[in-house]
C-alpha cells in the first residue's frame, strides 16, 4: 500500500508537470555571430561542404553563411542586389524567402510587394551553389494578386508531394492559399488556386504558411497576428506574431488544428508565442536539418535589446514531437 501510495504520487505529481508544460516554451537555441537582420528567416544546409545558408527579408534578401546552425553567422551580401525583374512597385525591397532544393538546383521563392498593398507577385531565383554574385533572377513565377484577388501573393514556399509541387502562399485578405507549381516548380498559376486556411477575425491575419510532410501528415504552420512596428506601435497584448499548425493527411486541404477545428474556420493550435524575453515571434520555415532533426527558424524581439524591426532577432528550435503535433 505504501509502495503504491508512493507511486501514485510520483504519477500524480509528473501529470502536473505535463500540464504546465504545455504553455511552457524553450528559450531558443544558440547562435553566435550576425543574429539580427534576421526577418522571415529560411535556412539550408549546402550539401557539398555543410556549409548553412540564411535567407531573409530586406537588402534584396539577405544571404549569411555559418559552419553549423548554431553560428557563428556572417553577413555575405545580397541575393539580387540589382533588385528583381518583376515589374511591380516594391522590387528592389524583397521579403518573406523561402529555399528549397529541387533536383541539384537552389530556389529561393520572394516576394514583391510594398507594405498593406495586394499588388504583389511572387518571384523565383535559382543557383547551383547560393553563394553570393551565383543567383539567376528567375522572375516572376505567374502568382500575383492586384485588389480583384482574394489574397495577397506574397510569403512563398514550396513543398514536394511526390513527383508533384505545390506553393504556399498568402497573407490577410483571404488568408492562405496555394497552387500547384509545374513539374520544375518555376510557374504557377496555370491550376487555379485554392484557400488552404482562413481566420473571419478580426483583420484576417495569418500568413507566412510553411508546410512540411511528417509521419503520415502535412503540417501547415503560420503566423498569426501583428508582425512588424512594435516599436512605434505595439499591439495589445496577445495580438503581437505566434506561430500556429494545422495538419491534415492531405497536402491540399482539409487542415485542422489539434481540437478537430478547421482552418479554413480559424483554427490553428498554437507552436510558439511570446514568452520570457522573446516577444512577437513568427516568420517561421522549417528544415529537417541532418543533425537536430526538424527545426523552426523564426524571428522574434528580445525584450532586453529592442523592438525595431532592425533588431529582430534570428531564434531556431529542434521541433519535439508530442501525440503528433509539433512542440517547442
Ligand atoms: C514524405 O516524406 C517522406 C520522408 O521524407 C518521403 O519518403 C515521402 O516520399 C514524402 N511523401 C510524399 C508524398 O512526398
Ligand atoms: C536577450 O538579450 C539578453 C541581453 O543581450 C541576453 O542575455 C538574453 O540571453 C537574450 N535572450 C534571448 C531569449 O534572446
């Protein structure tokens, strides 16, 4: 009886620690080096010699380098830095990358757009090596919105469905959307699209979608809410940027959140937050990177060092998977 009182009381105390971890997040994980100029980030490993590849918004998309996720990251130049060819205000100030491989060529998908506007398009630029001065300005991908359209064609990335490709994209307005791209992934827009996940609240803010094929599911997470400006306006509180999945067994629809709501009906369970001194974080992409397994990269402010967009912060987590859904 002692023994078993014992016991129960082991259980019941490891429950009440399993209940207040679900809203407890990790702090992110190291990185030394450049550690700002880190909005929307999308990473990859080089195959060739290891070496990592950080994309992110602002100087026609910012290119660092490091040895290991962990750092240390160098600043290498820009992406484009003669702007993007697409015709469309906003094309020498490009957002939201997003890299994939596809077959042994580098694609970063971008975005052109100026800021609350729906005349934007999505563009592509490819390299076999994604050092700086190597990218071939593809140009426009056949994805663009104007204010007759649904959604706004910005915040691009791809996912593979067997032989076939699919992008992501979208941002308020209607939310997420995606289309089917053409067999080497460089046009879209010949298939029609389709929204993948809506919110009716509020200013319907969701976007940056990243999508990812895990364990018999697709995984679709967004960000949700107030991204940018908190320094001369910071939102009330709970309105700021988290990170949200959904998933479902197709890559085309029918994403739920983990309460079975859909999220074309506002669904979507929360992945991260803020917490601590991260605050706002969101412009997430995943990887399966070959030595922490699935990461989240996202940017996120630290409270001790400022809220500019310019001091937003580069934080990465290794994903740890809990009754399959992602946790940080
Ligand atoms: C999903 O991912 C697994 C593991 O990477 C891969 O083997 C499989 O082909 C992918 N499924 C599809 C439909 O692409
Ligand atoms: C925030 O910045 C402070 C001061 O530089 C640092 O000590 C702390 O580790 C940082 N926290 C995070 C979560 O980045």
């Amino acid at each position: 009886m002692r023994f078993l009182n014992f016991s129960f009381s082991i259980l019941f105390s490891s429950a009440l620690l399993l209940a207040s971890s679900v809203t407890a997040y990790t702090n992110p994980q190291s990185c030394t080096g450049t550690c700002t100029n880190a909005h929307d980030p999308s990473i990859i490993r080089r195959d060739s010699d290891g070496t990592y590849f950080r994309f992110s918004t602002g100087g026609n998309i910012a290119i660092h380098t490091a040895p290991a996720i962990t750092g240390p990251w160098t600043y290498k130049g820009a992406m484009l830095p003669s702007c993007s060819k697409i015709s469309l205000s906003g094309n020498c100030d490009l957002w939201a990358p997003s890299v994939h491989k596809v077959g042994s060529t580098y694609y970063v998908y971008y975005s052109v757009s100026t800021f609350g506007s729906q005349n934007s398009a999505i563009g592509l630029a490819t390299s076999s090596t994604m050092d700086v001065g190597s990218w071939t300005d593809v140009g426009a991908t056949g994805i663009s919105s104007t204010s007759s359209k649904s959604y706004n064609a910005i915040d691009p990335a791809l996912i593979q469905v067997g032989s076939s490709y699919y992008l992501n994209f979208g941002s308020f307005w209607g939310d997420l959307y995606q289309v089917q791209m053409s067999s080497d992934a460089k046009k879209g827009g010949g298939g029609s699209s389709y929204q993948i996940a809506y919110t009716s609240s509020g200013t319907h803010a969701i976007e940056g979608a990243y999508m990812i094929n895990y364990s018999g599911y697709y995984y679709l997470f967004f960000s949700a809410g107030i991204c940018c400006g908190y320094d001369s306006s910071r939102p009330a509180s709970g309105a700021e940027y988290k990170i949200k999945v959904c998933r479902s067994t197709s890559a085309t629809g029918g994403f739920v959140d983990k309460n079975g709501v859909s999220c074309t009906n506002g669904g979507g369970t929360v992945v991260l937050e803020s917490h601590d001194k991260v605050y706002g974080p969101g412009g997430q992409s995943l990887y399966n990177d070959p030595t922490h397994g699935w990461i989240i990269v996202y940017h996120y402010v630290n409270t001790s060092i400022g809220y500019a967009d310019g001091q937003k912060q580069f934080g990465w987590n290794q994903i740890k998977w809990s009754n399959g859904w992602p946790t940080v």
